[in-house]
C-alpha cells in the first residue's frame, strides 16, 4: 500500500509538472516534496495502524479474562 501510495503522488506531481510552465528542476523539488509528503502520511498511518492492532489486542486479552 505505501509503494501505491508513492507512486501515485509522484506520478501525479510529474504529470502536473508536464502541464505547467515550470522550469524542470522545480517540478523534479515538487515532485520530491509530494514524495516525502506521502511517506510522512504513510508513517502516520502505520502508526496509528499498530496502535489500532495493540487497542485491539488488549481489549481480546481482557475479553477472554
């Protein structure tokens, strides 16, 4: 799902820069700015993914106590 997430920020940022009138080396910095954004969001929601698996393996624990 990251590597998804990844290549569909950064194939849309070059998209985007192939539209517009900036200088290559611009879109290449937006490009990679979309990139490191996207890796940020996906570290956010592994986060919140293992806080989700450890709620949800305490609440199992104390279910069968």
């Amino acid at each position: 799902m990251r590597k998804l997430i990844l290549a569909a920020v950064a194939g849309t940022a070059f998209a985007l820069a192939g539209c517009s009138e900036k200088p290559a080396e611009e879109a290449t910095e937006a490009a990679m700015e979309a990139t490191d954004a996207a890796m940020d969001a996906s570290g956010a929601a592994m986060d919140a993914s293992g806080a989700a698996s450890e709620a949800a393996a305490e609440a199992s624990t104390a279910a069968s106590m």
